[in-house]
C-alpha cells in the first residue's frame, strides 16, 4: 500500500457508478455495485471496497460480469427459491436474494435463497446486516467455483474448498451485530499484502506446494503454488468442517457440483429467520440488547483494551470515515483515474 | 482413564435402562436415553457415552432431571416451533424436535424448532445424523445455561460463553456426512482429562483468573478459576463469533436471556432444510457423495495418513466396536455396578 489520502464517499459513489455505467450496466444497477463498494470501504474492509472497483469493469468489459443480465427465480416455494443470477453484477443479485429471503421469512417465518451463475458478492456481511435491519436472524454462506479451491481439507495437501466465508447478523436497538469471517486461517487478499509488505504468514495458516507448513507467503504463490490451512491451528477439523458447510450451502444446495469448473465466482445461500414466532420479534431485540451488553461486560484481559461484540469496530470505522473520507493509497487512485481515462468518464469534484 | 476391558453394547443398552427406570423413567424414554449413550460409546464419543448414564440417574434422583416430563410444544407454526422440555432426560426430547423438525421441513421444505427448559442432549451430532438419514440437511446448535459460562470473548478475561457447540449432517449413499464441534479451543472435560494425566493444554486454548494465557490446565481449575479460549488461536474473534451465533440460536431464539441464570442445561435449536425444492431431493444426494469423493481425493500433507470427511471416523469406530465391545475404564464400570447396587438393579449377564 503507497501512500495516499482519503476521499469524499459521495464522490466515491458518483465515480463509481459513471464507470460501470460506462462498461455497459444500467443506472441503477451501477449505483447499487458503488454504493455496496464505497459502504465496505467506509466500514474498513478495503480489501472488499472501493478497490474493486476497476476490477469490475474490467470484468464486466471482459464478458465475464454481464451488466444488466436478468435475475430470475428458477424455481421457489413459500420458504425456499433457486436464482439464477445470470452472472449480472455479485451485488445486485445479492440485493435482490435478501429481498426474497426478506418476503418469504416474513410470510413464512423462515426462507432460504440460493444462487446459481452468481458473480463476486463483495462484504457477504452487508446482506446478513440487511437481512438484521429487516428484524430477521441472517446468515449467509459463500462457496467459490473450483478455480478458487486453496485451501486444504484438514490433514490434506491438495486445495479443495475455497476459503468460504460465512456470516450472520442479528437486530438489537443499536447498530446489529454484524460477523463475517472466513473459514480458513487467512484469506488470499491477506496473504497477498503479507507479501508485499515482506513479511511472514502466521504459523499454521499456509502450506507449501509439498503439504510441509510455512511461515513464507512466497511459498503460498510458488510456483509451485501452495495451499492455505482451515481455521483451527491444531483444531483445524473445525474450520474444515466449517468450510464444508459453507460449501454445502453456498454451493450444492442450488445444485452446483464441487468438482465442476463452472462459470460463476460465489455462490450465495441465504438463510432468514423471522424470531417472532420463536423467542418474538421484540423480546428477541430485547435479548440481543442484554447479550450486548452481558458478554461486553467482560474485563478486558491483559494485553486487550476492550471487549467488542462482532460488527461494532467497523460501525466504528464507519461513523470515523464519514468525517474524514475513505483512504485510498496511490495506486488504487491512478488505478480508477486510469479507468475513467479510458472509458471516457469525468472523475468527479 | 484407569485400565478397563470391552462390554456388549446391548448388555450396557439394558443395564442402562434398568438404571433410568429405577430411578423412575418410563421403559421408553429409559430406552431411548441408554440407546443414544451407548451409541455415542460406540462412535468412539466417550465423553458423551455411557459414562454419562450415572450422571444422569443421579440428576434423576436429585430431580434436575425429571423422567417422564411431558414434552409440550409451546408456540408452532407450519416452519417453527418452541418445545418446552420440562427437564426430562435431553436425548428423549432432543429426539421428539428431530421428529418434529422433520415433518415440518418435509410439508414446508425448512423447519427451526427450539427448545426451553431443556436437559443435557449429550451427542449433539446425533440429531443433525437423524435429520440427515431423513433425507435432510441438519444444522443443530446447542448453548448452555450461565453456570457453563467458561469461554472468554475475543479478548475477555470473564466467561460469558459456554464451549456451545454446533454440528450438521448431511446425506449421502453412504454414511451420513456429520459434524460436531465445540466453537471454543478446548472443551472442560478434555482439560480434565489432561489435568489428570498431568499433561499440558495446547498453547492459545486456556487463560488463568487473570486472563493471561497458560497451558496448566491447573490454572483454568483454580481456584480462583480460569476461562477457556475461543476457536481460532490468533483469529479467536471467528470462534468467538460462531460460539455467539450458538447462544443466539440455542438460546435466545427460544426466549432464553444469556444473563440470567435458568434452570435448563442446553438449549438445542435445530434447522432442518429439504434439498427437494432446491437442488432437488435425488440430485442432492449425489453431489455430496461427489463432494466426498473430492475433498477425499486430496493427497494427504506429510505427516497425515489421509484425508476423510467429518464423521467418518467415528463410524468407522463404531464398525469395530460393534464387533470388540465398548470400552469402559475400571472406575466406570465400578461406577454402573454401585449405582446397580444402590438402586437394586441386577446388571446383567
């Protein structure tokens, strides 16, 4: 990362939607991906923010995002229903699946919406938080087409799930609480800064091409290129059995086979609990209240300044960011200067 | 583990049920009860097995657990439904929610029953293996009432967590897939385990009273007593996250506060999915034996034999214990016959 300065999110926004109006997307469909971008870079999770953004109209230029594709419903019940994405943009299919999972657990108490030919989704936690901000329990599951299987089965020295994240959220009278976590012990985006920044991966997180542990990310991207551990350190079978899961929903349950090499990036599975026929709507919120406030009320240990609940230090970064713009370093900058040269947009004021 | 010698699995089924109607079960629920126990025996789950059947008939005799409770569903709806347990024995109404988890997911193609008022279900992945043998996908959360509150936040020196496992199953043409873990680095009975043969914890599993990291499992002992890690050694915040979702779902879904301080062991919620309307019943089931297939094809990494899909050893124990025995250590042995002789059971031949 070079040295930069931070921007307007609004200009951000403006500068995003102009250039993938200009690769081909529609208006509105634009403005969804930029706001989806511009929002996880104000929460502090750049590696899934504005970054992205050339990196989709470079996509969408290349045939492999397809602006303005339909997203249609294969096939629904009243709790369930198979979208085909068409491989239009991740963010606004992903929008488009919580709206259904949004109608169908509040009709029927419970939905789950899976995907199939879906693109990059982006911060998975964005469509749980929405699912939280609907009154609903959310959690979401992403699996990833088999080109990006680098990581192990626990034990294994061949890569066979992606790093499949999973999320969920819940609604308090506060911001939600928000997890989006891998199920591997880091991710690609973190190996890759690791590397570039000379420094080691933590111990147990990466494999080299021989299945031997290493602290070196350069063993990671070889050739020949490694592979990257399940969460757990020496309980790895957990993040391995997590990462399964993952796979399980994000991807077979709308019909997609690990072992294929098929066209899409992530497949979204979304799962939406309505608690009012369980615990009830409001008592639930009032329960998430008190969870807030009894495991926050855990001291600190040493070493740790305060014990937070998953979400709460982005919402953080978010208030923080708002004031005082997104950061972005140099390259990123030139990169969507670059762009907007190119496809003869104006970059905004 | 003093030393010990193998018993007939159906010779511990009946001592077992002869124990728990002594101490007033009903034959059925007595039946069902010693049946899950030596099944967790034979799948190589000890800790959840038949050393747990005098725990139990004790509990019965103290009236924690109360035989012959009637199992009373609160609130339902075609997808959901609070079970309120009345404190009888968890295996027979942790079965009862499998049963009814299933019919509701087979008419409305997802179902989420929770429960209140619930006893200690022993093998959690014992219920999401049923859902599983019915065609189902099975997720299952189990959470603790405060008094297991041994697990740390993120960055915590007070337990505000229990080790709150989760588990899933699915189907396939062979063996169910099945995953059970707790979402905590350790669970309290393999400290004590380790404690007694005077062995350390692993490193990153366990903090003193002062919340500072020890492998002594003396240390989480006390007194003053210690706290348990979270999942994930240096990205704990995702075990910590999962062991949340395990108290949101297990517990507050049903109505449960985590502060306050209720008379129930755990809280079991379980999700069950119908693959039928999403990929289709049939289709389902073939991508997960190529699922296994897959995952399974990854050469194994130096210093691991192969690679197999969670649950698989346990069946496989469970294959040769059907022919060897369960194994039992003098002290339980010792134990069950005590209790025989107490409660005026013959053990039998």
């Amino acid at each position: 990362m070079t040295a930069g300065r931070a921007f307007d999110p609004a200009r951000l926004r403006q500068l995003g939607t102009r250039l993938l109006v200009a690769v081909g997307a529609p208006e509105d469909e634009a403005q969804i991906v930029a706001e989806e971008l511009v929002e996880a870079s104000l929460m502090g999770l750049d590696s899934h923010g504005v970054i992205r953004l050339v990196q989709y109209a470079n996509d969408a230029r290349a045939g492999k995002i397809r602006p303005g594709a339909p997203v249609a419903i294969v096939r629904q019940t009243p709790t369930t229903a198979v979208v085909d994405c068409g491989l239009n943009f991740g963010p606004v299919t992903a929008r488009r699946m919580v709206a259904i999972a949004t109608e169908k657990a509040r009709a029927a108490g419970l939905a789950c919406v899976v995907s199939q030919n879906g693109q990059h989704v982006s911060r998975l936690g964005s469509y749980t938080q929405k699912l939280a901000e609907g009154g609903l329990v959310g959690l979401a599951f992403a699996n990833s087409s088999r080109h990006g299987h680098w990581v192990v089965p626990w034990g294994g020295r061949d890569g066979r799930l992606a790093t499949n994240p999973l999320s969920w959220a819940v609604p308090t009278h506060g911001d939600p609480i928000v997890m989006d976590m891998s199920t591997s012990m880091i991710s690609e985006g973190k190996l890759r800064v690791l590397r570039n920044q000379g420094r080691p991966a933590p111990v147990d997180a990466i494999q080299d091409a021989d299945g031997n542990a290493t602290t070196d990310p350069n063993q990671f991207y070889g050739p020949p290129r490694g592979t990257i551990r399940p969460l757990g350190g020496p309980v790895g079978y957990k993040g391995f059995g997590l990462g399964l899961l993952v796979e399980i929903m994000g991807g077979c349950l709308a019909g997609n086979r690990t072992s294929d090499d098929l066209p899409y990036v992530n497949g979204l599975c979304l799962l939406a609990i309505d608690p009012g026929p369980l615990a009830g709507g409001p008592s639930f919120v009032g329960l998430m209240d008190d969870l807030v406030a009894y495991v926050g009320s855990s001291r600190p240990a040493p070493g740790s300044s305060e014990v937070v609940l998953p979400g709460a230090l982005d919402f953080r970064t978010r208030q923080q960011r708002l004031q005082t713009g997104v950061p972005l370093d140099d390259e990123t900058w030139g990169q969507l200067q670059e762009a907007a040269r190119q496809l003869g947009v104006a970059v905004p004021d």
